[in-house]
C-alpha cells in the first residue's frame, strides 16, 4: 500500500514496478523519467549513475550480483522456518497451492522493492539536499532524536549538502552536546569529503512513507507490518532451533532415552541461547538489515537447499555425504563472512561480496556431498522408499486429478 501510493504521488502511476520507469508529475523534476532524474542527481553529487549496473563508485560487479541473487532464491528455499510452514497444511493438494501463492508474493515483493528504493532516494535527496538545517523537515528531526542520522557541518554554512562518502569516520558516536544550529555534535573526524549527512539504511523502509508525506496511518501501517514480520520470523526460527536441537539432535542421537520433561527443558535452554546470540547482534550488528539477511541466506543455501535437494531427487545420496556436504558448504560459506566482516580480509574470491559467497558455498556442499556418497555405502533399502514416498507422497495422485 505504501509503495502504490508513493508510486501514485511522484509518478501518477499506481504500479510501482511500471512506476519505476515513469515521469514525475509535479515539482522541479516534472515531465522527466524518474530513472533520468535520479541519473542527473548522481552525477551532479558524485554518485554513479542510477542505471549504470555495474561501474561507477560503490558499484558491485555482475558476478557479484548474480552470486547474491542466487543465494535469494535458493536460500529462500532452505529456510528451515519457512519449509515447516509447509507442514501445517491438511494435503499435498494444499502444500503446492500454498507454494505458488508463497512465490506469488515473494516475487511481487522483490519486483517492488526497486521501485520502492528509487522513490525513497528521489524524495530523500529532493527534500534533504541544499536545505538549510533549521528548515529541515520534521521526519528528519523525528528520526535525527533516535541516533539514526547524523550532519555535520563542515563548512559552518548550516545547510546540509548530501554527496558520496562517508560524512565522518568510524562508527557513529554522539558526544551530547549541541552545535551553532542545534543540531547533535558527534565525537567522530569529519572526512575530508563535501558529504556532510549520515542517514542509516535500516530506517529507509519505516521512513520512506514520512519522506514521502504521506498521512500518519499509512505511516503506522508500515511500522506495524514490519514488526508483525519481525515477530513472525523470529518465533518460527525459536520454534525451528528449540526442536531441531532438542529432538533431532539430543534426542535422536545423543540420548535415546531422555524423556520429554528433558527434551523441552533443552529446548527451553536453546531459545534463551539463540535469544542472547540475537540480541548481541542486533546490538552489535555485522551489517545493515539487508546485508545480514543476505548472510543469513548465503549460509542456508551452502548448507540445507543441496542436501534438500539431493535428498529427495537422488535415492542414492548417504548420510556420510549429505553431512560432509553441509560442513564443507557452511563451513567455507561461514569462514569466508568471518574473514570479510570481521577481521578486515578483502573478498578474495572472484572478488565475491560476503552477502554471495553462498551461491560458491553450495556448489562445494554438491560437489562434496555426490563425491562422498559415491565412495560410501547406498542407504538402506527403508531409506529409499522413504525417499520415494517423499518425491510421491500419499495424496499425490488425488492432487494431480484435481488440477
């Protein structure tokens, strides 16, 4: 809803996606192509032209690209909180049903999010760039008390003027004292760069609506959706790691014989670990939202969509290889992020972001998961007609008569 309607009020056009590639109805920009317009605005602040793919400052090469969409489409699919949603249907008729309106609306969602981002960087530039400070308007104010954006003013001229770089080094610190203006002072250096403002990407999403001015419950809307989705994902994923450690893995195979009482009490202790390692990371995060949701795809793909895959497409796959397979995919996958975003290593493969070292992660987990089955035993007969009713499942036929 946010998106059509920011679509409407700068393109007239109430299709983001046809919207991205319209003009602009009303302002200094009216009557060019909003794509036209934000290349303009790049080169006269020193950014790479929005269109421009793959050059330009800050650009990522198409390799790089094309690995981190990868790790989207395939990690989405070894998302263990996601595949359990699938359980919770009454047949196979149902499950694939519910699978094309999953795609249905992971794809309208990736299609927006494009023109989502224009928008926000078109109205952020237009009503930030050039203005005086005591003029700024009242969703930079509103956001400037949380921390999440910063100016410094380093020309003394009390107007802010948004180029490429960093507007300071380091992590933002504030020093609790006000400037000439009234705007918080920071504690970091200035860089010696003309960009004087600091905006955190994780707020675009909850702002763009303010930016926009568009009215407050459109505004609210998006804020409780975005909590609705936070709080959603992260009780599938304690419900995914209480279970899968406390069953699967203490249960199954370290102690046969524990009871229920201790099954739900090492589940119990799981959620209150995996709430603690989240809650130092979102204090402490490796990176913006996007950036850590891409690692956290990255790292299902190297590890769960191969052996997923292989598991219900080749009878022949072992346990030995599926599990050689998963350590050697997470395992490269986990060390290369460890290595990028913590201890200062450049990319060094093909020059790979650590957001799509995933896509190289789960061609390894394939190559040594096939090449490990092929020197152990086959599965027991029982495994394979296990695999062979997961591929046909019971119902199958009913669902194919029914379509």
């Amino acid at each position: 809803l946010p998106a059509i309607a920011i679509s409407l009020k700068i393109t007239g056009n109430p299709i983001p996606q046809l919207g991205l590639g319209s003009g602009i109805i009303e302002g200094k920009d009216a009557g060019q192509y909003l794509l036209t317009a934000l290349d303009r605005i790049g080169a006269d602040l020193g950014f790479a032209a929005y269109t421009t793919g793959f050059s330009g400052p800050g650009a990522k090469t198409m390799l790089d690209v094309l690995a981190i969409t990868m790790c989207l489409m395939v990690g989405t699919a070894g998302l263990p909180h996601v595949i359990v949603r699938f359980y919770t249907v009454p047949s196979v008729r149902a499950a694939r049903i519910s699978a094309f309106y999953a795609l249905l609306f992971i794809s309208i969602l990736y299609t927006t999010a494009p023109a989502v981002a224009a928008f926000a960087r078109y109205n952020m530039i237009d009503s930030l760039n050039g203005v005086a400070y005591k003029q700024a308007p009242s969703w930079f104010t509103n956001w400037q008390k949380t921390g999440l954006i910063a100016w410094v003013d380093k020309n003394d001229d009390g107007i802010i003027q948004y180029r490429y770089g960093a507007a300071f080094e380091g992590k933002l610190a504030f020093s609790g004292q006000t400037g000439r203006y009234g705007q918080p002072m920071i504690k970091n250096a200035p860089t010696s760069n003309a960009n004087e403002l600091y905006v955190d990407n994780d707020i675009m999403v909850l702002a763009n609506p303010e930016i926009a001015k568009l009215p407050a419950w459109v505004v609210a809307l998006v804020a409780a959706g975005g909590l609705a989705a936070a709080l959603s994902t992260a009780s599938g994923l304690l419900l995914v790691i209480s279970s899968s450690i406390s069953h699967d893995l203490y249960f199954r195979i370290i102690n046969p014989q524990a009871s229920e009482k201790t099954q739900l009490l090492i589940g119990r202790i799981m959620i209150g670990v995996a709430v603690c390692v989240a809650g130092y990371f979102g204090v402490n995060p490796p990176g913006f939202v996007a950036q850590v949701v891409a690692l956290a795809f990255g790292l299902a793909s190297s590890s769960f969509f191969p052996i997923i895959v292989l598991g219900i497409f080749w009878k022949r796959t072992s346990r030995e290889g599926a599990i050689a397979g998963m350590i050697a995919g997470m395992g490269f996958t986990l060390l290369y992020i460890i290595q990028t975003k913590f201890m200062g290593v450049a990319p060094w493969f093909l020059g790979i972001s650590p957001e799509g070292i995933g896509t190289v992660g789960m061609l390894l987990n394939f190559i040594v998961t096939v090449a490990v089955t092929m020197m152990t035993p086959a599965p027991p007969a029982h495994i394979q007609d296990l695999v062979e009713h997961v591929r046909i499942p019971r119902g199958a036929g009913a669902a194919a008569a029914a379509h």
